[in-house]
C-alpha cells in the first residue's frame, strides 16, 4: 500500500479537533441533520464553502489517487504557478452565475424592472466576460478553462447578435456539444446558485437548473445532473431554514431524493436509483437505512469501505476507496457521485472535503460541488462555530487563506440579497 494511502486513513480515523478523543462508530445517516441557520447564512456560506474547496482541491487535480501527500492545508498549485488559497474555473463561474441572476435587469415593463433573473444571453456574456477579461477571477485572469466550456463560448461569441434572441447561439451550441463526449462536469459545477437564489419554487428551480446547464453543456446527461443537484439543495435549503424545523430532516432523505427520481438518463438511474428487482422498502422506517446499504449502490460502497477499515484496524476510518470503485474524473457522473458519496460517507464539513480532495484528478470540482451542497447542509448562523461549517480550526485556517475571500463574499451577499428580494413577492 502507498505510504499515503496509509497517512490518509491514519488521518482520516480521527474526527474533526474537537472529535479527537472520542471512540469511533459509524454515524447513522438518519441521525444526521442539517444545521439551522437563515436563508442568507446559508447562501452566502455555501458559495464561500465552493470556494474553500475548490482552492484546497486545485494542487491534486490532475493527479492520480494516492500519487500525492495528503493534502489538509492549503498548499501552491504548482499545475498552474499559483499560490496557496487561489480558487479556480469552478468558483469563477459559480460566481459569473451568481452575479447573473442577481444584477441582470429585463426590460421594464409598464416602467418598472426588478433587478435579478434568470437570463442564458447574459449568464454567456459572464462567462464570457471571465474567459476573456479575467472578470470574477481569483488572479484577475481566466488560467484554466474546460474543453466543452471554450467551445461554447467560441460558438457563443460567433452567433450572438446584440439585442437580438439567444435562441440561434443555444441552437448552434446544442448542435455542436450534445454528444455524451461533451459530457463534462462545468454545468454541474457552477449551478448551485439556482437552487440558493431558487429554493422557494423547486420546480422553478430545477427548470433553470437545467437551462443553465445548456448554455455550455446541452448533453442530456448534464442537463439532468444540474437538475437532480439542484432539487437537493432546494430540499435542503427549504427544510433548514424553516422557522418551524424540528430536525427531521436527515442524510438518509438526501440520498432517497435523488434515489426516487425520475431518471431518463439510464446511466445516472443506474448511478443514483435503488436497481430494478429488489425486494419493495420495509414498512418499518427505522429499517430503511439497512435496506440502502444493502441495495443502493453509493450506501453499500460507504459499508464496504467501513468493512474494510473495522477488519484492518479494529476501529472506524474513512479509508478513500479505489479510483475503479469511486471514480473522480471530469466525466459529470463521476463528478456527481463521488460528491454525493463524500457528503454521505462523512459527518462533518471538514472531513468530506479533505475526502474529496485526495480523490485526485478533477478534484477541485468534486470538492466544488461537494461543498456547496455540504456548506448548504452543515452552515450555521453567524456567531455560532462549533457544531457548523466552521466547527474545527483546520476549516477556520483554510477561510482565513482563501485568496479574494472579500470578492467571493460580495457576490454571495448580492445573490442572498436578491434571494432574500424574490421572497417579498
């Protein structure tokens, strides 16, 4: 075994500072709640949480699972020259959509125009306005860009017209990138601000979740990926943030989400849905965490990899499973499963995203979205830094060297505002 490999399950048997000395067991999904906190807390930490992660993940990326030191710390990435605490493509564009749907005026109607929506032409000029000008870049400069992304934004800037209809760009765009070779995770890594902004009108939510995805990723499986994604959050968002939570919400009713969707893509079905030919759901519901770990494929994964680590150790680690079991390429679908699988294999922030980043490969995207939906479910309301996000120094260090921390927080605080804005009717 790679030496590592060794230091990340030493590492990873111990929880979180304050959790050090305490026996280890597994961590009931249905005893795992979100932390209550405002509608405003939770946006603005969730997009700070994207942030944290993607910077903490962008030195692994490109880099093979237990080929490199485990990383708990910020650290330089060196892929790229830059400096610890620097974030990458995933936030910049996590923050054009945010930006978007938050100052983006429509045309008055009877003289009068609220400012905030949703609008394709003028999330592709963000994204455009990053690609070429640095704008909402940690180093004023877009240094990385996926393949599918440039592509968009090229085809983009050749058929847009000023004034005129989004519709033949989008055409044009769907006719060039609809093949599952076109099947990246830059949609899915962006769309957390629809359900933040959205979270009040899941079906609404989960339509822009979708549209959003088209303007640079209109493979099906991508669309549909953005629109699972966001019914979590939206989910989660709702059930924390209500005066009248009484926690019982858990982990469990996460995964039963996206496990009852109604897939038309066969491989997220296969990824995500319990598999035809089961036996039906207990009545008894303190027997329904049993039947997932037997039955769902990302919940039998978490009990075989605890299996593994009670029969090497005698205790409970979170040993990272093999690249063949739990992939973490740019593909959207191992994207999305590894950061689901980092979400629910863990019971707190800081654990989930040192997991996700040591997945390697496209590890600042699995840390990206893992976080926004983690920093959507352990966010706590200012003041409050011991059970939340901020419960643990190590995650408390990595906020206090994030690069342009002040930018990503303004933009975060325009979509709460704008948020907070589409409440009032």
């Amino acid at each position: 075994m790679p030496s590592w490999r060794k230091k990340a399950q030493i590492y990873l048997s111990h929880k979180s500072d304050h959790e050090t000395n305490k026996t280890q067991t597994y961590t009931s999904l249905t005893a795992q709640h979100p932390t209550p906190a405002s509608a405003s807390t939770k946006i603005r930490q969730a997009i700070l949480a994207t942030a944290l992660v993607d910077a903490l993940g962008g030195p692994p990326e490109f880099h093979k699972r237990f080929s490199f030191p485990l990383v708990t710390t910020m650290k330089p990435n060196n892929n790229f020259s830059l400096p610890p605490g620097v974030w990458t493509d995933d936030t910049s564009m996590t923050l054009c959509l945010a930006r978007s749907l938050a100052t983006f005026t429509p045309r008055a109607i009877d003289g009068h125009a609220r400012v905030g929506g949703f609008d394709e032409k003028h999330q592709l000029d963000a994204y455009t306005s990053w690609y070429r000008e640095g704008t909402l870049s940690a180093i004023g400069r877009c240094f990385d860009i996926g393949g599918t992304i440039r592509r968009a934004l090229h085809i983009y800037e050749k058929h847009a017209q000023p004034d005129q209809s989004i519709d033949d760009a989008l055409k044009h765009i769907a006719d060039e990138l609809y093949d599952e070779n076109c099947a990246g995770g830059g949609s899915l890594m962006r769309v957390l601000p629809i359900g933040l902004a959205y979270w009040r009108d899941e079906g609404l939510a989960m339509e822009y979740g979708r549209r959003s995805s088209r303007t640079t990723h209109p493979n099906a499986m991508c669309q549909e990926a953005c629109e699972v994604w966001t019914r979590a959050i939206v989910q989660i968002m709702r059930v924390s943030t209500a005066k009248d939570y009484h926690g019982s919400y858990t982990k469990l009713d996460v995964i039963r989400s996206f496990a009852e969707f109604p897939y038309t893509n066969d491989k997220l079905r296969d990824a995500l849905a319990l598999p035809r030919g089961i036996p039906p759901l207990p009545a008894m519901k303190e027997d329904h965490e049993a039947y997932y770990r037997t039955h769902h494929p990302i919940v039998q994964l978490i009990a075989k990899t605890e299996a593994e680590s009670l029969s090497k150790k005698g205790g409970f680690s979170k040993i990272i499973p093999k690249a063949a079991e739990l992939p973490s390429t740019g593909y959207v679908l191992h994207i999305l499963v590894a950061a689901l699988y980092c979400f629910l294999a863990t019971d707190n922030f800081e654990e989930g995203a040192i997991l996700a980043v040591n997945l390697g490969d496209d590890a600042d995207t699995v840390g990206a979205v893992y976080a926004g939906l983690a920093g959507c479910w352990y966010a706590e309301n200012e003041g409050d830094e011991t059970h939340g996000m901020f419960g643990t120094d190590r995650v408390r260090e990595w906020r206090s060297k994030l690069v342009k921390r002040e930018l990503v927080e303004e933009v975060a605080e325009e979509l709460a505002k704008y948020s907070a804005e589409l409440s009032r009717g």
